[in-house]
C-alpha cells in the first residue's frame, strides 16, 4: 500500500478516519499438497475496534443452518437442506411464510435460503436462517469452536431489536412440496439468556444520525448490533474451504456434500444460477464480489474464481474472500474492512461507496494478486479440487 501512494494514500493519510482492517493470509503447500498458513494483518488499534459486519454475518448462519440439519438427522432421517418448510409466527413482529417463487418447488427451504444469502446476499434468507438456528444456539455453536469475539443478536433490515430478536418463528419441515406429511417440528424459540459481553472499542459512531426525518445530534450506539471480528470471519471461511487444516474440535460438523454446496454458492456468479435465477443486468458477476472486482458493473479478472461473502451498511464495506487462479497457481485468503461517511451522519445515504470504499477493495485485491502471482511457492498448488464443484 505505501508502495502505491497513487491508490492508496488517500487512506493511508486517515487510518481513524477509515477504520481499514486488513487480514491477508498466504498459503503455502508442501509436497502432500496440504496447506500451510501464514497470517499478515493491517490496521493496529483498528483490529480491536468495532465495525458494523452487515452481511457477512451470513456466513456463519449458513454453515450452522447446514450442521443442525446435519445432527437433526439422526433423529428425523428424512430430513434434508430441500426438505420443504413452512413457517409461522408466534411474537409480534414476526412473519409467516408459506411460498417461495424463487425456488424450484416453490415452497421455502433451508438450502434455499442459503442460496440466496450466497448468491445475492438477500436479508430475508438469512432472517429465516437466524429464525432456524436461535439467536442462542448461533452464538454458542461458534463460540464453542473458538470464535469468541462474536455477537450474533438480531436480524436484517427489519428494525428487529429487544425483546422480539430473542423470539424465533416456529417452523415445520415437509417429506414434500403438497405440506402434507411432516418430518420435523420445530416450536416458537425464546432465547433468555445474556448476549455475549465484548467490551469492544468504538461501538459509538458517527456526530448523529438519522432517525426517520429527525437529526439526532449524537453517535449512533451499536452495542445493541451484531459483531464479529475479522479474524473470525477469517477463521469461518477458512473452515469451510480447508476444513481438514484444523483441528477437529474446531471444524463444523458437516456432510461432504454440505461442504460442496456452500463452496459451490460461495463462488457461483448471480447468472449462473438457475433456481434462483438471477437478470443480470440488475447482478452483475461483481455484484457481491468487492475485492478485485468492485465499483461498476463488470466481469472478474480472466481465470479467477473467488469464494467469499461482502457486507455493506452504515458506511462499512467488508469482504471475507478466498480468491484462487488455478491456472496460474495463486491462491490466498483477503478479509478487509473499510468506513466511508465523510459528513458523520449515519442513515442518510450519504457514503463515499462508490468514490473511496469500492476503489479501495478493487485496488487492495488486485495488489495482493499481483504480489500473489509472483510471489515464488517451494510447491506449486493443485486445486483441481476447486475448480467444479459438483453437488451430490
């Protein structure tokens, strides 16, 4: 980055300002092939501070929506990520659903919803997946495998907050689409436990914001938000792409082929989806895809494929990418954070998106390839296993 002032020198002249985090991890193989993984992070102070994760707190909703269905299984056999669903409501702000068109059988499913988190980041697939898994289950699951500085506490886009984000829908699951034959029931949730107690830096924000068409005059609190640190965001992908580099107390407990559907979604393009599908006017191939791609509306760099999930709110861009060229033997793991909301107010619409967050994403991907590409490997990879991901 002080390399290329040209690109960068606009944010390396106000690290307070832009709040940039930055973990970028090589992996370096051995002549087994396994990886090796050495970390290199950005940011000082600002790796402690809060940011607003938006959208990629997916995540790890998904992956822990696929592991519950994994371990219900054993008690409800016909049990699957398709298994048609219908959900009700129980609490006030709740609401029921019993129509997906965007799926083929146009009921809901769990793997539904995971496809539309994945492909286009849609808010009301991850609130049916917080639904699922229970706001205390979500937390515990990730904490118990490490993931500490996470706090998981409400859904998207619905204003949700105390106490209705401690109440989940109940919900049952279907042998098939005609909703007669029920394989599993699941009962409204109440989660009554405490949140997870951070003690973050920065959780006040901003010198206002808007509330309706009212200015407030004081930093917008988000310790009442979700949260999850970089490096944990890091750890999750990580563990979906390389699971058997870690220890098994810390791997998600799921099925060969769960880990083939999330890698597929992951790294799918919105146009090549069939059911979902996609106008790709309206989603470009960059349209989730901020590192080496973002700003306008276009295709990704020849060759590169990039397995990742973005976050987009408040000012705050996030990208949590595995990014790979088969061809041409790179492959590394690129998280970053960056805020832009030069007038301080939050909730106005009024980010610097598209002048300053989406440059910065495109340019700091794009350094890291290029360093990537010549960057000399002891073992050049073999990634064959990346390269078509097929579902069984």
């Amino acid at each position: 980055m002080h390399a290329d002032t040209a690109r960068f020198g606009r944010v390396l002249r106000a690290p307070e300002q832009y709040r940039v985090q930055i973990i970028y991890t090589q992996i370096n193989r051995d002549a087994q092939n396994r990886p090796h993984f050495r970390s290199y992070t950005y940011g000082g102070q600002n790796l402690r501070r809060y940011f607003y994760p938006a959208s990629t707190v997916k995540l790890p909703a998904a992956v822990l929506a696929l592991e519950k269905l994994q371990n219900l299984r054993v008690q409800y056999p016909g049990l699957t990520r398709e298994s048609p669903l219908r959900i009700d409501s129980a609490f006030a702000g709740q609401t029921r659903v019993d129509w997906d068109s965007t799926n083929a059988t146009l009921r809901p499913s769990i793997g539904n919803y995971i496809r539309k988190v994945l492909l286009v980041s849609d808010n009301d697939a991850y609130n049916r997946l917080y639904e699922f898994m229970g706001p205390g289950p979500l937390n515990a699951a990730l904490q118990a495998r490490g993931y500490r500085r996470v706090r998981l506490m409400h859904r998207l886009s619905v204003g949700d907050q105390e106490p209705g984000s401690r109440h989940t829908n109940p919900m049952v699951f279907f042998a098939d689409s005609s909703l007669q034959m029920p394989v599993y029931q699941q009962r409204a949730g109440l989660f009554a436990g405490a949140w997870p107690q951070l003690k973050l830096q920065g959780e006040k924000i901003g010198r206002g914001y808007m509330q309706g068409d009212e200015l407030i005059q004081e930093p917008l609190d988000f310790s009442t938000k979700n949260y999850i640190s970089l490096a944990d965001l890091q750890g999750v992908l990580r563990a979906i792409m390389f699971p058997e580099s870690l220890p098994a107390k810390r791997r998600f407990q799921l099925a060969a082929a769960d880990y083939q559907f999330l890698q597929r979604y992951l790294s799918m393009l919105p146009r090549q989806s069939r059911a979902p599908r996609y106008d790709s006017l309206e989603y470009p191939d960059n349209y989730a895809k901020f590192l080496l791609a973002g700003g306008p509306a276009g295709p990704l760099p020849p060759g590169v494929r990039i397995f990742n999930k973005i976050g987009q709110a408040y000012g705050f861009l996030i990208d949590n990418a595995y990014i790979m060229d088969e061809a041409r033997g790179v492959e590394f793991l690129l998280s970053a954070v960056i805020y832009t909301n030069a007038d301080g107010i939050l909730n106005d619409d009024q980010y610097e998106y598209d002048a300053i967050g989406f440059p910065f994403m495109r340019d700091l991907g794009q350094a890291v390839y290029q360093y990537e590409l010549k960057r000399p490997r002891r073992n050049r990879p073999d990634l064959s296993q990346f390269k078509e991901v097929q579902l069984k």
